[in-house]
C-alpha cells in the first residue's frame, strides 16, 4: 500500500464515515491538532524522563487516538467509549506527581529543563485542542463530553508533568507575581 493516494489533491479529505470535507473543516482542524499534541509527547518521550512518565506517556499517545478516531467519526463507527480514555487514569498520574511537589503558590513560568519546557508546549498545545474541539462540540455534529473530559485533564497533567520534571531534575521554578518586579 503506497502512503501517497492522491485523494486530498483538491484541498479535501475523507472522514472515518467515509464522507468527505475540506481540510480546514473544524472537525479536521480538531483532529488534526490532537494529531500535533501526540507527536508533541512523542517528543516529549524522547527526552530524559523517567520510566514510569516514559509508560505513561505512551498511555497519553494511545489514548489520543482514540481521541483523535472519535473526532475524526461523526458518525461513532469506532466504538470508542469515553470510558476508554482513561481519565481516571489521568486524575490519578496528576495525583501521584502533585504529592512530590511544593503546593504552588504563583504562576509558573514557563521553562526549566528541556522535558518541562516540551511538556508546557504540549500543555498548550492540548489547549489548543480542547478550544477546537469546544467549537466543533457548539456545531450539530458535535463532539463527545469525553473527549472535551480527557483533554481538559491532560492539559492538567502535562502541566503537573512539568513541574514534576523541573523537581526531579533540580530546577527550580520561575514564579510570576503581578506588580513591580521582584
């Protein structure tokens, strides 16, 4: 099977249903930046995290397609349940992280080790998602109230992930406070 089908040659592309819309279609603009946050973690496992973030990470990317076949069905041929996302598995991975952590207190800045910084991109990323993902829900196709759960708490974990990494590594956090500097 070639990878190239020359279908999407005019600016269109096929649903799991087996309709057809524009690339810039919202549910494909949903779909495909689901797509975007799982290479993100992939990405992500490539830096130095330890095993158990590393297993987890994996879970995050399968479960994004899940996520991403449920957007890309309007139809729901896949079968794929809420359920199957595993948010609990997520309130849980949030959970374990957070009791190693200093109670925060202040905005966070953006940065610190190389695996903090590329889990705030995919934080904001999955953000990204979820906001598309929002808009395609407001439209009469719709969108699952498990996707919109997953994706919220993701972005959940993925921020928790970086503040886990920047402890683990030894850096500290760079807080933002309103007002002069200080």
């Amino acid at each position: 099977m070639k990878v190239y089908t020359r279908t999407g040659d005019d600016g269109e592309t096929s649903l799991l249903s087996g309709g057809r819309v524009r690339k810039d279609d919202l549910r494909v603009e949903a779909y495909g930046t689901v797509d975007e946050l799982s290479s993100l973690v992939g990405l992500l496992r490539c830096e130095s995290v330890p095993e158990d973030v590393a297993q987890n990470l994996i879970e995050v990317q399968r479960s994004l397609f899940a996520v991403g076949s449920s957007l890309a069905d309007p139809e729901g041929r896949t079968g794929h349940e809420p359920e199957s996302w595993e948010v609990g598995r997520l309130e849980n991975w949030i959970d374990a992280m957070d009791s190693e952590l200093p109670e925060l207190r202040a905005f966070i800045l953006p940065g610190g080790c190389r695996g903090a910084a590329v889990a705030h991109v995919a934080r904001t990323v999955c953000r990204r998602a979820e906001r598309s993902a929002t808009t395609l829900a407001t439209t009469e196709a719709g969108v699952s109230d498990g996707v919109l759960r997953y994706l919220n708490r993701l972005s959940d974990a993925l921020f928790t992930l970086a503040r886990f990494l920047n402890v683990r590594s030894g850096n500290p956090e760079a807080e933002w406070h309103p007002g002069p500097k200080q």
